[in-house]
C-alpha cells in the first residue's frame, strides 16, 4: 500500500510546490493578456445526467439533536460579518466557523474507516462540527469505478452526520486529473455521462430539505493535465454545477475550487460565478488550501520553499503582488489543510500551524473567521494522518496509542473554544 501511494505523493508535491509561485504569476492577469488569451469562454454546456439522478427520491427533512451544532445553527448561509465581509453564518446570519476531519479516499475504505461509530465519534468525542467526505473521481477504484460510493458511502455518511447533527461537506474530489471540466469528469470515456453534473444532480435532489448538506464544487484544480484557469475552466465549470444545483436547492452553500491547488483564492476577485441572467450566485465562498511546512509565512530557515509568504496576503494583502487581503475580499473556506508539507507524509509542524490557526480564527484584516477541515481521518499518506492504525470503532481504542502526533494536536485544536 504505502509503496503505491509514495509515488503519485511525491510527484503532486513536485509539481505542487515547484509551481506555485510562477502559477500564481500567470493567474494574474496583465491587461493585454486579459483581452486575448483570457478571453472567457462560454459554458460548455451540461452533458447527459441519468434518470437515476433527474428522479432520485426526496428525502424527508432530518431531525437534528437538541445541542448539535446542525440543531443550533440550521441551514448555513453567507453574509456579512460586522466588518461587512461576506463569511460563512448560521440561519440568522450570525459568523459560525465550522472545524472537522475530512476523510481520506474513500475506494482505499480499509485505511478510511467510516462507519456509523466512527462518524458518532467525531462529533461528541473529537468535537466536530463538520466532516469532509472525500469523492476522488477517476483515481484507482474512484467515484466513476465503483457504484457503492453512491449508495453506500454518500448514502450513509450523510444520514449519519445528520443523525449526530454534523455538517457533511460532500467533495468532489478533483486533483488527477487537476482540470474539473476534463473528459474523465464531465464525458466519461465509459459511458459519455457528465459524471459531475449527474453527481451534483443527485444530491441536490436527493438532499434538498437537509439543512446539514454542503459542497464543494471541486478539489483543487491545478494545472497537473494542462492549463486550468478560473475564467476558462473553472468558473464556467462552476456555473454548470450551480445551474443545476440551484434548480433542486436554491441556497445550498457551495464551495468552489480555486487554481493551482485551490492556492489562488485572489484570480476569483471581481469575476465570481454567475447565473444566466448575469447575477453573481449567492452563498457561495471560495476554498483556500494549505499545508504549514510547504504553505507558510516564507521566513523558516528548514524549509526548502524559501521567500514566498502565503500568510502574508491571506491575513492583510500585499502592496507588492498589487493583491488585496484575500480574507477582507472573499468568503473563504479552508476545505482542507495538512499540518506537514504538501506530500501530506512528512515535516509535521505544530509552530507553522498554530501561525494559520491564528488568521484562521479571526486575525485578518477582514476579522472572518474560517471554517476548516484537516487532512485526515486515516491511517494513510504519512504524517498527515490523524489516525496511527485503525480497525473498527475508534472509541473503543486507546487515544493516546491510536493518535499520531498530528492527530493529537487536532484532537486538541477541535476542543479550543
Ligand atoms: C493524497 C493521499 C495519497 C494519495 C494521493 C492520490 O494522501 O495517499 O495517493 O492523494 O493522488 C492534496 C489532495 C489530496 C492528497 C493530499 C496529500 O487534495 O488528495 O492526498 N494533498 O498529498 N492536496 C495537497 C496535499
């Protein structure tokens, strides 16, 4: 097992790191580049969504526990924070910032471990407000292989994160390939059926009168199978989806991806996905991903990734980059972030996550607080993992022998007040 992860690890952190700064470059657009090349291009239309998914049935509304964080805060929206800054609310419109695990893959469901026990366990012993429920698409036993990722992963973990009144954020895990709108997710090569949209289409059918439900459009888009921009593919891909969620669930709160890893936030700045009538979508927000020993403030003499600061314009702008304070501008959800470098297997840093916790919790400019969700629940992908070994329900394992250092410090993060 391990072998087979290291290398597809290893050469996503190659290109993860080695690309960032001169990615984030070419993100921003010179103003001749934006009259040509960047020309925007039109929606590329919906491809086939089964009947399967068009007729799903609809569930009936789910009653939450008394003192879950789902019962006290209800449908999730966006709006503004006493700063005026759009951020994630609470029915009423008051800031909430939801914290929790996101899974691993779960086609390498061994390592994963997400069972009913598991799920009860991360809400009333680990603290969870919401956990991240990882589609990888085309990858090895993926979402387009395998038929029980629908009916029995989304299907289950779903009702059980509503059954202990936890937010599930549904992700449509797109990292190989890294462009949402390539053929493997939207025409794919085994039966022509826009894999995406028919996925969007069912849970948004399906999950409709659920207040606990949310989704991230797609993971990390990245240039890994050529160009991935915003304004040419991920925007109009985002429209897509949003078009045909909005038809089932017209407030749902959606996350879309953003370039290069969803590193650049800022290229969305001005150019926010739209209806066909030209309105900007409401309750949508944007992810922002870090791992603290690759993503950090630039200065850490052990790091090989020297100079850049990625703090620096989440946490208050940068004059120099002519970049805005990305949190003062931009309704932002940490959908996932690692406390070791982007391999997610090695470099663990406590005192390089506790520096984005900080922004995370309201020190930025714009005071928004983050949700987040760590990278993960399992056993698998190094020192990233939460877990040291797993075989069944953790609650009747020993934390201090079952946690890794990783694991502990989370498990200590999700009981800050
Ligand atoms: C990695 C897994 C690894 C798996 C690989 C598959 O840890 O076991 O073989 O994906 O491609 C991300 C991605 C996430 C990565 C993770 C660690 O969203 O899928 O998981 N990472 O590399 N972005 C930055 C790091």
């Amino acid at each position: 097992m391990v072998k087979r992860l290291i290398i597809p690890c290893l050469a996503s952190v190659m290109i993860a790191c080695g690309n960032n700064t001169e990615n984030t470059k070419s993100e921003i657009p010179s103003p001749e580049k934006t009259k040509t090349e960047l020309k925007e291009k039109k929606t590329s239309g919906i491809g086939i969504i089964t009947d399967d998914a068009k007729n799903v049935e609809i569930l009936e509304q789910m009653v939450y526990p008394a003192n879950s964080p789902v019962a006290k805060w209800g449908k999730l929206k966006v709006a503004p924070n006493d700063k005026g800054v759009r951020c994630l609310c609470d029915e009423k419109g008051n800031p909430v910032q939801l914290k929790g695990m996101s899974s691993h893959g779960l086609q390498w469901a061994g390592v994963a471990q997400i069972t009913e026990e598991n799920i009860k366990a991360l809400r009333w012993d680990w603290n969870c407000s919401v956990f991240r429920l990882v589609f990888y698409v085309d990858e090895e036993g993926g979402y387009a292989h395998n038929q029980t990722h629908r009916t029995r992963h989304l299907e289950n973990v779903v009702k059980w994160c509503g059954e202990n009144g936890m937010y599930v954020l549904v992700d449509w895990h797109v990292h190989k390939p890294g462009n949402p709108e390539a053929k493997q997710y939207r025409k794919h090569p085994m039966n022509g059926i826009d894999l995406a949209g028919d996925f969007f289409a069912y849970c948004s059918r399906r999950f409709q009168n659920q207040k606990h439900v949310l989704y991230e459009l797609c993971n990390e888009p990245n240039p890994s199978s050529g160009a991935t921009t915003w304004p040419n593919h991920i925007k109009p891909y985002c429209e897509d989806m949003l078009k045909i969620i909005r038809e089932n669930d017209k407030d749902v709160v959606c996350i879309c991806g953003t370039p290069n890893w969803s590193q650049d936030a800022h290229v969305v700045i001005g150019n926010e996905p739209q209806d066909e009538n030209g309105n900007v979508y409401d309750n949508l927000m944007y992810s922002y991903h870090f791992y603290a020993a690759s993503h950090y403030d630039g200065v850490d003499p052990n790091s090989p990734y020297q100079g850049h600061d990625y703090m620096k314009p989440m946490r208050e702008g940068d004059s120099t980059a002519h970049m805005p304070c990305i949190l003062a501008t931009l309704p932002i959800f940490v959908t996932e972030f690692g406390t070791t470098d982007a391999s997610g297997w090695s470099n663990f840093r406590p005192d390089l996550t506790d520096k984005w916790m900080k922004i995370l919790d309201g020190g930025n400019l714009g005071n928004q607080k983050v949700s987040w969700c760590n990278w993960s629940f399992s056993a698998e992908g190094g020192e990233s993992a939460a877990l040291k070994w797993n075989e069944g329900n953790i609650r009747q394992c020993d934390r201090n022998k079952i946690l890794t250092e990783s694991g502990k410090y989370i498990f200590k993060k999700l009981h800050e007040k």
